[in-house]
C-alpha cells in the first residue's frame, strides 16, 4: 500500500485504521507513506500506525508514487491518497479478487 502524502495529519489517520482493519484478514500488508516534508504531524502519525515513511520533497504526486514503487518488492501494489478512507472492511479482499478473476 503506498499512500502519497503532504500535511494529511487529518486525513491520514482514517485512510490508516481502514488498512490497518485489513489487517485482520490473511494479508502481509507494508504501508509505505511517501511524505513530500510535511509540517505538521504526518510523519509521526505514519510511523504511529507502524508505516514505512520515506521522502519525497518534490511536491509531485507521480515522483512520489515512483518513490514507493520502488521500495515494493510484491506482484501486487495499491496506491491510496491520504483522503481516501474506506469504510468497507473487506475492500481489500473484494478488489484482489477481482485482480485475480482478469
């Protein structure tokens, strides 16, 4: 899961308790948040929930993406934006399955 952030400490603790409820499934999920220097409490917030964080630092949202597609070393990566939260526990198991059905 590689989430892109800049100064998302409001948002980013939803986006991360919905992961972190995928967790109770049989998935090995690694959060990795792409933190472009954020001023306020990103970062702690990320490794609170046990995230990998690395930097960015150029306010671009692809270089970003790179960034974490280059730390992922799994077949399958999800991207999420730090305002996505989803309430489904189980969307995580819903979309591998449609991957594998395609």
């Amino acid at each position: 899961m590689i989430i892109p952030c800049f100064n998302e400490e409001r948002r980013l603790p939803k986006c991360l308790e919905s992961i972190r409820r995928q967790e109770q499934s049989d998935y090995n999920i690694r959060v990795i948040v792409v933190d472009d220097i954020s001023t306020d409490e990103t970062v702690a917030i990320a490794r609170e929930f046990g995230a990998t964080i690395l930097t960015s630092g150029r306010h671009d949202i692809e270089v970003s993406k790179k960034i974490g597609l280059d730390a992922v070393t799994t077949p399958l990566v999800f991207f999420l934006d730090a305002d996505n939260w989803l309430p489904s526990d189980d969307w995580l198991s819903v979309a591998r399955q449609a991957l594998l059905e395609h």
